[in-house]
C-alpha cells in the first residue's frame, strides 16, 4: 500500500516536468512578440530599440533551453518569475487569488455533495416516480444551461428581485452562495444520476436480498446498498476537484470575484506569459496529485483493488 | 424507521457542508473588519439602498477594471483613478482653453521657447509634503529620465530644462516653439505631480513608495481586483468634493454591472465606447427612465482606415469608391441608434485647426459603382461581385472582437460593400493579435479611433508617424508619405500660428483627398446613473471623471 503510493509519487515527477516543458513551448508558440506586448500593455511605443532592451531585461535574448532552464530552477525555488504587465511576482498573484478560488471551488463542493447525495438516494429509493422524475428533470435543465446564463438569472432572482444575496463581489459570507450555485450547477446532474443509477443497480444485487433474508434492519440494508454505490461517485467527485478549481473562469467574471480564474485569462488577453505558465503548471500539479489521491482513497475503500496491486507490486 | 435515518443522514451531511463552508468563509473575518461597518450593512437584506444614502454619501463607481498601479508618470493604470489624485500645473476645458491648475498663472516668451510658471502657494500633498517648485522639477526630471516610455508624446524630447527660479516660481525651457507644450502639460499622464516622499531614488520609473498627490480625493484603500476607496481630500487647495468618498467597484461582465445598478448597489456607470456600456444597454435604461443618463458633446472621431499599401485598396480609385459606398446615416441609425452624428470628415470641424474646406462625401452606390467600373473592376452577372483580370474584389477587415459595437458596424460595412460589388470579409481577433497586425500592416480595412479632445489632433496626427500604429502602416503605400511625416513634425515646432494652421490644412486636405479613412462618426462619453446623484459631467478629455462636482440629492 504504502509502497504503491511512494511509487505513484515517485511517477509524479518526470510527468510534471513533462507537462511543464509542454506548457513551455506551447505558450512559446503564441503569435506575439512577448517582448511586444510587454511593452504594449504598458503603454510604451514599441520601437525597436524599446524591443531589444526589452527582450534583454526578460532574458528573452537566451537560447530556448536556457530560458526553459532558468524557469525551472525559479520554479522548484517557487519564483515563477515577475508578470510582464505589471511586474508583480507571480508566486504573490497566484498566493492572492488562489484562496478565492479555493474557497469559491470548496462551498461549491459542499453544495454539489449535499445536493446530489440527498438527490440521488432519494430519486433511488422512490425510483420512477413523478418526483424522482421532476428532480431529474430539474437538474438536467440546471445543468444544460450555460453558467453565464444561468448565473444571471439567478443574479436576477436572488440578489435584485429577492435582495437575499449582493450581486457580485466578494463582500461578507453571503456573497459566496450565488456563485458557489452557479458552479455546482453542471455537476450536479452528473453526481445525482450517478449515484442514483449505482443506488438502482446496487438495491437488485443479490447481497441485498441476502441482506434481507437475513431479516436485517432497512437501514441496514441502505447503509450497504449507498456504501457499495458510492465508490464511482467517489472516484468521479475526486477528479472534479481540479475541474471545480480550474473551471470557475466564467463565473469568477460573472460575479467579480478576485479569483484565479480571472488572473488567467487576463493574462492570456495580454499575453502574459509568466502567468499562464504558472497557472497551468499549477493546474496541472492539481489534476495529476487529485487523481493519485483519488486512486489511494479507492485502494482504502475497496480491498480488490488493493489486493491486485499488491499481486502485481 | 428507514426514512428516518435518511433524514439524519442528510442533516449530517448538511451540516457537514455548512462546516465546510464557514470554514471556507473564515479567512475573511479578518479582511471584513477593515471594511467600513455601513458597507456591510449595504451588502445585506433589502433596505440596503435606503440605508446606504443616509449612512454615507459614498459614490459607488462601477468599473469593468481595477484601477491597477496609478503612478502618475506610467501607463499602466486606469487614467480616470490617476485624474482623481494627482494634478497638473493647468488643465483644459470643456471648450479647449488653458485653465490655471497648480500654476496659478504663466508667461510664455516672445520665442516661445520658456515657460514661467507662477505655482499656487500652500499646497500640500496629501503625505503633509509642501508643493513647491523643487517638487515640480523634481516630478519633471523623473519624466524626461525615463523618456523612451513616453514616445507618443514629442513634448518629452521637447524640454531643454527645468529649472527652479524661486520657491513658486518653476520655468520650462524648450528646444524649440513646440506649439502643443500646455495642452500636453495639461493632459491626464505624464505630467502630473507627486509627493517628492514617494520617489524611488529619486526616480519613478521602477514604481512609486505611494500615491500622495495633490488631488480632490485621497486613495485610502485598495483591494486589487475587488475595490479602491477614494477619500475626499478634505485639506483640498479648491472647492472640495461634495461627497465623502467614492468607491471603485470592478465589476469584469458589464450585465452584472446593469443588475447592480438595477438592485442599487452601484450609482454610476460612466465610459468611453462601449468599454463600460454598449449602446444598446445605454438606449434600453434611457427608455425606461428609472436612470439618469447622460451624453457628452462629440469627443473623438471614429473612421474606417484604408490601407494603402494592399493591392486593391492601394488604388484611390477603389478608396474613393468606398467612400460612396457606406451609407453612414444608417450606421449611426441603425447601430448607434442616433447617439452620435455622422461624420464627413475624419476630423470634427471644432477641433483645433480642423475647420478646413473638404467635400463631404455622402452615400452614393451609384457614383460608387462608376468609380470602380472606372478602376477596372467590371461587374460578373453571376455573384454580383466585381472581378478584374478573373480576380475577385474581396477584401478583409480586421476588428478585436470583444467590442461588439465593431462587429455590428463591420456587417452594416459588408452589407453596403456587397451593394456595389464588394466582397468584405470580417475577422474578429483578441487584442494583442489585433495590435499585433495593426504594426504589421497586414490588412485592408481596420478600426481607427482617434483619443478624442484635448488629444485631437496634435497627438493623434502625431501618432501616424510611429511604425507600430495601423495609421502609418495604412500611409505608406501614399506616394508623399514621407512629405506628411514631415509636415507633421514642422508643424508641432512651428511657432507661427497661420503657418500651423496652413500645415494642418494641407495633411488633412491630403488624407481627405487620398480617401485614407472613412469617416464614420464622432463618438460621445455615456454615463448611466441612479436618478438622485446630481452634477454629472463630463471633463475635455473622455478618460477623466469629474467625481469631485457630483453630489446626492433626494
């Protein structure tokens, strides 16, 4: 066990500097002169001797594998470089606006578990009937609309014909829920139907009806039935962590909240090339650790998985 | 028995997320209190509004940017949030004149070539910093060290000295009559004066310790990406603001901004071209008439730029034609929706020097038509599009797709093109590859708007003469290009007044006959406010806000 995981963490480290020397020459490829815009989005006639200095201050001027070099070795020291735009250090951007977003990502969460948990076990216990129906039906229209869309409409609702919520920002503890809703919103169908449908499935095994001959208690019976079908879930709600985290973009807009989001994607407006490096390698550091976590958890939970591992280790 | 203990499990799951969720929430304890107690409550339940006006009379300001690092003498903030706390030593007016700011009053020499300045006595910055001429040479010199970042503006290189004649007394030596020097003095950045106390070594190049300037309001907190409290300046040298603060809300998605105005968190929205409100928005608020809004007088010029250097566009023929085709009054109608006034030529007749004779070209297809047919262009039965030498004539604008207004007008642009045989194609691009093609000079047809009053013309025309720009990218297929460049820089020098005159006449008169620019309007500044705000107006230049006459009233 705790060798697989050692392995796992051992594995980690030639695919992060795989994805980081991705994220190097793919932001690399981009059109524009970085030297360019960094002189642009500070307003600075970019004449060509403006260019070269440029280029020089930002080591531009190296040979690509040096430069690629130099930014690893800032990285591993946790300096991500300086923004081009205007000039803060990276790693302070991202410690200023990642809280936002994990506290934004991390109430959404919440909302998504105790949402489609109660949801799904209560669709699967009355099972096709005209509530489980409409429920169904609700969340899949929930999920289908676009979140900036959907995020109006319940700015619309909520926070100016109801006065419940402020609009948008990030002003006291009730400014999270709007947009903390808006962002469970495409995940909540996916979690009900699947915990419902793994809860269906799960009730006409024939453990159940073990269970039962034995003269077990219901709740018993439930306990094992949501216990056995909540494994799936599990794995899937593991990998939307990352998804949560990396996908707030359009609502963090919507709501003006000062989260990461938003730091990348004005960051790709202007090209600023620090800043998307070091988002994505973030990001990606997030989805690769959230998945082994997630195998770990698997391992705890099931012993088949467990015992094939260790066969084959 | 069994729903029972659903029942409980789901209350422990809820309260499982709760947990989660004050959790997530705690770290905010601590920035809360530093919030001002009435904002909370404003935040809140449905008395929100009406607790708001009695508590404070606070302006809240929705803008779609942070107001960023606002260092007077750099350009990387927002130039309204610049405007409100530093000075310049005079500021134009609405009808173009010099008005005394933080020089009381100046004397120009007969060669034009020094400017005495006589500084306003007992000014202080708001860090307590006494304003002098020591301070003034001081801001100056961090200026001109840091020359390069200010290549758009030929004063810069225009100094020959400052110096300090008496503790308010400030002269500026120039290397030649470069006529514009107050106008540019006067503008929202670089010259604007900041507390010697807040000098990095002696420069401000590499940033600023702070941001005292001597402004009506004082910028008291900063939360980036979320808000920027401005604090009236209550030790101000003028006539004080008439509210106590105002609050700078980002708000990145202008819907959210109208939602907000609606619940009556914000009090104002206020910008240039559809930077912070499209037109159609500012026509829906103005029908329903639970706003105030308002419109300036035209500011800035917006045209279509010919690129000269192309192969069909670099025929004046085919220019001239296009002239013809746009049927300009359908645009402003149509897309506008009658906000602004359709423009004959690219520069209003009331701007400075641009009261020159040209004929107004106004639609014509027909007239249109005989000018391409004339060019070669022959008209094919088949697709209705004209061809020369079996070449299609197709040509392609470009437009930065975030501003809709652009897109709109570009289809009105293709609708009229195809009226007389012209193919348009529109590509939309994000900002930086759209920049990235204006220096390039690969396109045919692009935006072009000018910065609007007191820029225009002298900075605008300036502009076209820097390689980086669209503009000059457009010109230089013109066969005097370089007599233009030229002409332009003679005349900024010129310290004859008629001679100035007569050069502006003859680059416009040329531009004009070239057909470079179609011109199509001259935009105006909107600004949508709740009804009980009072005293919104508009400065000469369209990035400034006059935050310091407004006021509440019931």
């Amino acid at each position: 066990m705790i060798r697989f995981i050692a392995k796992r963490l051992l594995l980690l480290i030639p695919m992060l500097f795989a994805v980081s020397f991705l994220t190097f020459v793919l932001v690399n490829l981009g059109g524009s002169d970085p030297a360019e815009v960094a002189l642009r989005v500070n307003e600075i006639t970019p004449t060509e001797e403006a260019v070269a200095s440029m280029r020089e201050q930002l080591g531009l001027d190296q040979p690509f594998l040096r430069q690629y070099g130099d930014w690893m070795l800032g990285c591993l020291h946790g300096d991500f470089g300086n923004s081009y735009v205007d000039n803060e250090p990276v790693a302070a951007a991202v410690a200023r606006t990642l809280p936002n977003t994990l506290r934004l990502a991390g109430v959404s969460l919440a909302v998504i578990l105790v949402f489609s948990v109660t949801a799904g076990v209560l669709c699967a216990k009355y099972e096709d009937s005209v509530g489980d129906r409409l429920v169904r039906a609700f969340i899949f229209l929930g999920t289908a609309m676009p979140a900036f869309w959907a995020g109006l409409l319940l700015m619309w609702l909520f926070a100016v014909k109801l006065a419940l919520f402020p609009t948008s920002g990030m002003e006291g503890a009730s400014s999270v829920v709007l947009p903390a809703v808006t962002l469970s919103l495409g995940y909540l169908s996916t979690y009900t139907r699947l915990i419902r449908g793994n809860m269906c499935r799960n009730s006409r095994e024939s453990y159940v009806v073990y269970l039962r001959a034995r003269g077990m208690r219901e709740r018993t019976v439930m306990r094992h039935i949501f216990k056995n079908s909540i494994q799936t879930s599990l794995t899937a709600l593991g990998m939307s962590i990352p998804k949560l985290i990396a996908g707030t973009v359009v609502v963090e807009n919507i709501f003006a909240w000062p989260g990461i989001g938003r730091l990348c994607v004005t960051a790709i407006f202007n090209r600023d090339y620090p800043v998307i490096q070091a988002y994505v390698l973030l990001m990606a550091v997030l989805f690769v650790v959230c998945n082994t976590l997630v195998d770990a958890v698997c391992m705890v939970l099931d012993p088949r998985i467990r015992r094939e591992q260790e066969a084959q280790g | 028995m069994y729903q029972i203990k659903i029942k409980k499990a789901a209350a422990g799951i809820l309260a499982a997320a709760l947990l989660l969720a004050a959790a997530g929430c705690g770290n905010d304890g601590a920035s809360e209190n530093t919030q001002p107690a009435e904002f909370q409550s404003s935040t809140q339940g449905n008395t929100a509004e009406v607790e708001k006006k009695e508590d404070t009379d606070e302006i809240v300001f929705a803008s779609t940017k942070d107001i960023r690092d606002i260092n007077p003498h750099l350009y990387s903030g927002e130039m309204a949030a610049q405007n409100m706390v530093f000075e310049s030593l005079v500021v134009t007016d609405t009808d173009g004149e010099i008005q005394p700011c933080l020089a009381e009053s100046w004397e120009i020499s007969d060669d034009q070539l020094t400017y005495t300045f006589h500084l306003r006595q007992g000014v202080t910055f708001h860090d307590g910093e006494p304003f002098n001429a020591e301070a003034v040479k001081m801001n100056f010199d961090a200026i001109i060290s840091n020359r390069e970042r200010h290549a758009w503006m030929d004063m810069v290189n225009e100094i020959d000295e400052t110096l300090v004649q008496d503790e308010y007394t400030f002269v500026l030596k120039m290397k030649h009559p470069y006529y514009p020097t107050l106008t540019e003095l006067s503008v929202t950045r670089p010259f604007r004066m900041i507390s010697p106390k807040c000098f990095i070594d002696g420069e401000t190049k590499n940033g600023v310790s702070g941001y005292a300037g001597t402004g009506p309001w004082i910028l008291s907190e900063h939360e980036k990406d979320q808000y920027a409290l401005f604090a009236r300046n209550e030790a101000y040298w003028g006539e004080a603001a008439k509210v106590s603060a105002v609050r700078w809300k980002v708000m990145p998605d202008t819907q959210t901004m109208l939602l907000a105005l609606e619940k009556g968190e914000i009090d104002l929205i206020f910008g240039a071209d559809g930077d912070q409100i499209d037109l159609n928005s500012f026509q829906k608020l103005q029908e329903e008439g639970k706003y105030a809004t308002e419109l300036s007088d035209p500011v800035a010029s917006r045209a279509i730029l010919l690129n000269c250097h192309q192969e069909i566009t670099g025929d004046l023929k085919v220019r001239e034609a296009l002239q013809y085709a746009v049927d300009k009054e359908s645009i402003v109608e149509g897309i506008l929706n009658g906000s602004e006034s359709a423009a004959d030529t690219l520069m209003p007749e009331n701007a400075p020097y641009c009261d020159v004779e040209l004929e107004a070209r106004t639609y014509d297809p027909e007239k249109a038509g005989e000018l391409l047919e004339e060019a070669g262009w022959e008209l094919s039965e088949k697709d209705g599009i004209r061809y020369k030498d079996g070449d299609p004539c197709e040509m392609t604008i470009y437009l930065n797709s975030d501003n809709a207004q652009e897109q709109a007008i570009s289809e009105y642009l293709q609708a009229d093109f195809q009226n007389v045989g012209v193919k348009l194609n529109i590509v939309g691009e994000e900002k930086q590859s759209y920049l990235d093609r204006q220096k390039s000079g690969d396109f045919d047809l692009m935006y072009s708007l000018s910065w609007g009053t007191p820029y225009d013309p002298q900075s605008y025309v300036s502009s076209w003469r820097i390689p980086a720009h669209g503009d000059y990218q457009a010109q230089v297929g013109l066969e005097k290009k370089e007599w233009l460049d030229e002409t332009i820089t003679a005349l900024m020098i010129e310290g004859d007044e008629e001679k100035r005159a007569q050069s502006y006449a003859q680059i416009l008169t040329y531009i004009h006959e070239q057909c470079v620019y179609i011109p199509l309007s001259y935009s105006r500044t909107k600004a949508v406010h709740v009804p009980s705000l009072k005293g919104v107006t508009f400065n000469a230049s369209q990035y400034e806000i006059p935050f310091e006459k407004m006021y509440f009233e019931e």
